[in-house]
C-alpha cells in the first residue's frame, strides 16, 4: 500500500509539473507584437528620462499573478552587468515584465545565448534587445589593452573582434573616442554571435515572431537610442542557417 501511494504522489507531481510548464511556455502565444513590445520599451525609457515613472507591475498583486500563472516578459534583454544600467529600471518596468540576461559587456556566449534562448523561444518574447551602454568598462579594457587577470581575459575574449572592428573603421579615432565606436560595434558583434550560434533565434526572426535590435544606453542622460537591427542580419542568417540541419558533433563535452 505505501508503495501504490508513493506511486501515486509521484504522478500527481509530474502531472502538476507539467502544468505549470505549459503556463510558462508561451513560444507561440504572443500578446504583443515585436513592434508593439519595441514602443513599450521605448515608452518605459521615456518616462523614465521624463523623471515620472509609473513603477508598473510591482506589488503584491502582481507578485501572486506571476507566482501563481508563470512570467510571460514581452521583451528579453542583453546588457551589460555595470550597476549603473538596470535594464528594468530604466525601462520602468516591472515584475515579470522584461526577461533580463546580464554579463559584463553585454557578450553572447555559451551561458548567455542559453538564457536568451528561454526567453525568445520557451517564453516567446517578441523582442531582443541587446543593450551596450556609455562608458563600458569592459569594452574600455579590450581598448586599452588593460592587464586582465583570471576569468575575466576570456570573458573580454568576445569583445576582441568588435574592438578590431572599430579600429579598422576608424583608424584615426583614439581615447574616448574609440571606446564610443567600439561599444556600438560591440553590440553588433553580440548580434552576429547570437545567429551564429542560435538556430532557436534565427528561426524565430525568419518567422516574424521574434525583432531582434540593437540599442546603446547613456549613463547620465539616462536615455536609450535605438540602433535598430544588425545592418546585415539577413546575411548572417543565412550564412549560419546552412548547418541547422547538419548533426552536431560532440568535442571535449561541447558541440561544435
């Protein structure tokens, strides 16, 4: 008898597990068009660089909405981890609004493009915002060829191809100057590993479910100017779009 009710209780629970991951997967359950998510945010940013934010969605309503029926974000972003640029703050937005993936320089690598991942593909935001910022202290390192210690010299590793970039382009420009070019083409370059490496988001954007959009954040102003999508996204996609139905091998534990 003690087994039957074991077995029993472990059903109820697969049963409740899978309920509740049919809640949160809204892949194809989209409440908001990818250019209606995009004026939300825009929105959000302006009020608050308006200074009159509305602090939607942050009570105990809202907690128990999101607790009780699962997030469904109408955005996902990519930024930078700097204190200074809180992407839901800046945003004015609220709990269970913005699906939020933060690293330093704003990089798309393994952990990453996982994590964007679940928010364009499981939770079916209509939008990716990858969010460089003023003043980038990663993105200054690589430029200044700073002395790196640790984890953080293959963390920057990413951002190396976008620095090349900026000095090819601007052969002239040094200093501040650099660093400005440097940070915009590191947000291109963000967006050109993520449909490098994510067929999920190559195909979300070949459907028209998904926008995926470069941005750069002012740290004083507060403000966000929009880049809009990587110049040459229709290229990238399908260039990389070859090996979607190429197997994948398996080297040192990682697929190449």
């Amino acid at each position: 008898m003690g087994t039957k009710k074991s077995v029993l209780a472990l059903v109820l629970v697969v049963i409740f597990m899978i309920g509740a991951s049919q809640l949160q997967a809204s892949s194809d359950v989209q409440t908001v068009s990818p250019d209606e998510a995009v004026g939300m945010l825009k929105e959000g940013n302006g009020r608050y660089v308006g200074g009159a934010p509305k602090h939607p969605n942050q009570d105990q309503e809202r907690r128990s909405l999101t607790s009780s029926k699962g997030q469904q974000p109408f955005a996902t972003v990519l930024g930078c981890s700097d204190s200074r640029v809180p992407p839901e703050i800046l945003f004015d937005s609220g709990v269970g609004d913005v699906f939020v993936v933060r690293v330093a320089g704003n990089v798309a690598d393994t952990d990453e493009t996982g994590s964007i991942e679940y928010g364009v593909d499981h939770l079916g935001t209509p939008v990716l915002v990858v969010l460089g910022h003023s003043h980038c202290g990663a993105v200054t390192a690589v430029v200044q060829k700073a002395e790196l210690h640790g984890s953080i010299r293959p963390l920057v590793a990413n951002i190396k191809p976008a620095v090349a970039r900026a000095k090819a382009m601007n052969p002239k420009l040094s200093g501040d100057g650099l660093v400005e070019e440097a940070v915009k083409a590191n947000v291109w370059q963000a967006i050109s590993d993520l449909f490098r490496s994510s067929q999920a988001v190559r195909d979300r954007v070949k459907a028209g479910k998904l926008k995926v959009i470069g941005a750069l954040y002012d740290i004083e102003s507060g403000k966000v100017a929009w880049m809009g999508p990587h110049p040459e996204q229709d290229t990238l996609i399908a260039k990389h779009a070859k090996k979607d139905h190429k197997p994948e091998k398996e080297h040192g534990g990682k697929k190449q």
